[in-house]
C-alpha cells in the first residue's frame, strides 16, 4: 500500500505546495493550515470551504490524525492532568497539563523516551526509541486544548526526550506555535530545555531564536556531573557555560538553568556557592526543582536544605531564584517522573 502524506505537522508553505501538486489553487493550503492549527480541526468533512475533491484526496491518501488518548489521569493534589498518548505505530508518549493560578502551562514530549540517561529521571531509564515528528508533538498541544477549557499560555519542552537531539522538528513545531495563522502564541511563552547538546545549543544561538532556552546543569563540579549526567563527559560545565556567555538576546528573556536538588548529592552550602560562582556575571535565571521521587536510589532534600540552598544564591550572590515546586505528583506526571511503562 502506498505510504499516505502527513498532512498535520506541514507548515503554511508545505501545505500550500500540497495543493498546487494536486493542481488545486494555493490558498487551500493557506485554509488547511488554519483548520488544522487555528481552528484544531482534524476532521476533514467539518472544514466547510474547502472543496470536495480535496477532500476525497484527504481521506484516501493523507493523514491528519496521529495520536489517541490511552488514559487521561487527573492529579487530587492540584490542577494536573496527564495525557498518556499513542502513536499510529503503537508507541506510548506523555503530556502533561498543569494549571496554577490562571496560567495554564503545556509540558509537551519531543521524543519516544531518551537517550541523555540522566540518572534520575525514569524517562532516561526506557533508552531512546525514536524522534517525534513534527505533527506528533503539535497533536500533543491539540489534544489538550480539546480536554482542557482554560486557554493555554505556556509550551514547555520538558516531556519525554532530549528537545535538542529532535533539533529540526522542535524549531518547526515552534514556529507553528507562533504562527499568527496558527496558534499565536509568543516566543517568549515557549520554553526549551536541554540537557546540554553542546553544537544544538550554539546553533541555537547563532540562529537567534526568541524561544527561551533552559539548559539543566544539576551540579556545581564535573565529578557530580559526570556521575548523574554521563553527558558531562562529552560537553562539560566549563564548555556549557562558555557557550551559554555568548546567548544575549534580550533582557526579557535571560537564559535559564536548571538544577535538580538531590540529597546529599549536590544540595549543600558549597555547591551552592560553587553554582553561584561558575554562573557569575551571566544574564540568567536559576530554576530549583526539588527531586521528584522515583523508584531508585536518590531522595529529596527537605525543606530547610531547598530554602537555605535558594537563599545562598539569591541573598549572598543576587541571582534570581525560582523553587520550581512541580506539579501532578501523585500521578507521576511532575519533573523527571514520566516515563511510559508499557515501552522497553
């Protein structure tokens, strides 16, 4: 059987070309792009001005919907929802809405599990099957607007995978995001978040994207480093850090970093001064998560330990703090948590 076109996941052009090689005028594919990004629309016989014969072409030989929802589970705790998703080859992701005082945050997946193996974090333990595509991640954040009334006004790419390892489809899914045609949001409401690929953090930057960019240091030394991020190894803090000097885009959007707080590992006064110190003179902000459990062999510190760990940073060095205390607990759907347990 012939392979079918994806359709979802084509941006304004692609899809206007979609047309013209179907001898079909070029302003369908500017009215595909709307009902499919604008409007959300996935069913084809509901797009009311576009004609019955791309229609037909539609349902014989392209595809629009690429993802159905397994289980929806709703936290007890707070305002979190978590969407267990699968793919048309029957393969399992994870996207996680979470509401906090009237800002509705998206946190969606890049990839079908990851290969960073992060020690920490369960979706580090399934291995890497393989990259989203384009339509897979965008099908994330429709999904939710079809389960969710409250308007969505953050996109987070903190989900299953390493955004960076999936570079090209990410950036595009971005600029669909963005689009004024499409979802219109801001770019300044996105946020990336990388592990550290070090050549995907430096054609970040020389490409100038307005998107946020966060990259997860979660120690102070390479010996930690190494230890719980075996991607030390490879790109170093010193090397991370020296990139990160050259993002200086706007003041509105400082770049982020990122820092898991684990017991007794890289929670103490000195990485914390040590943290302060590598990261002085940079435009940044810190964001501290507070280890979310999983089964294995690393804790939380308690309250005490999180609090003196931000103040140290804040008060003594003048960084800006955020204690990124994370949601959906109780249905493993808070940082470092998801993983799809049916996937080897």
């Amino acid at each position: 059987m012939e392979k079918k076109v994806i359709l979802n996941g084509m941006d304004e052009f692609e899809l206007q070309n979609y047309c013209i090689n179907l001898n079909l005028p070029r302003f369908h594919g500017n009215q595909l792009f709307k009902w499919l990004y604008k409007n959300n629309n996935q069913d084809i016989n509901q797009m009311s001005n576009i004609p019955k014969s791309l229609k037909q072409e539609i349902s014989n030989n392209a595809l629009i919907k690429l993802l159905s929802v397994k289980i929806k589970s709703e936290s007890q705790i707070d305002k979190t929802t978590k969407f267990l998703l699968q793919t048309l080859d029957n393969k399992s992701i994870e996207t996680v809405s979470m509401i906090d005082n009237g800002r509705h945050t998206v946190c969606l997946s890049s990839q079908i599990g990851c290969s960073v193996d992060c020690d920490f974090c369960a979706t580090g333990k399934m291995g890497i099957i393989r990259n989203l595509k384009v339509g897979e991640i965008i099908e994330q954040l429709i999904i939710v607007k079809k389960n969710i009334t409250s308007p969505i006004t953050n996109i987070v790419f903190m989900g299953m995978g390493e955004p960076f390892l999936n570079y090209s489809n990410v950036i595009k899914s971005c600029k669909i995001l963005c689009d004024l045609n499409a979802f219109n949001l801001s770019a300044k409401r996105i946020t990336i978040s990388t592990a550290g690929i070090l050549p995907k953090i430096d054609l970040y930057i020389e490409e100038q994207h307005k998107y946020k960019l966060a990259i997860s240091l979660n120690a102070s030394n390479d010996k930690v480093r190494n230890n719980i991020m075996p991607i030390n190894k490879k790109w170093n803090l010193e090397k991370i850090i020296n990139s990160a000097k050259k993002y200086s885009f706007s003041n509105s959007t400082p770049i982020m970093f990122e820092y898991v707080l684990l017991k007794n590992l890289n929670d103490s006064k000195k990485d914390a001064n040590e943290l302060a110190e590598i990261l002085n003179g940079l435009n940044c902000k810190i964001n501290l998560i507070p280890f979310n459990e999983i089964l294995g062999k690393y804790n939380r510190p308690d309250n005490e330990t999180i609090n003196q760990f931000a103040q140290i940073l804040n008060k003594y060095h003048n960084l800006r703090v955020l204690v990124r205390w994370s949601k959906g607990e109780d249905i493993k759907a808070a940082c470092g948590q998801l993983a799809t347990e049916n996937e080897s």
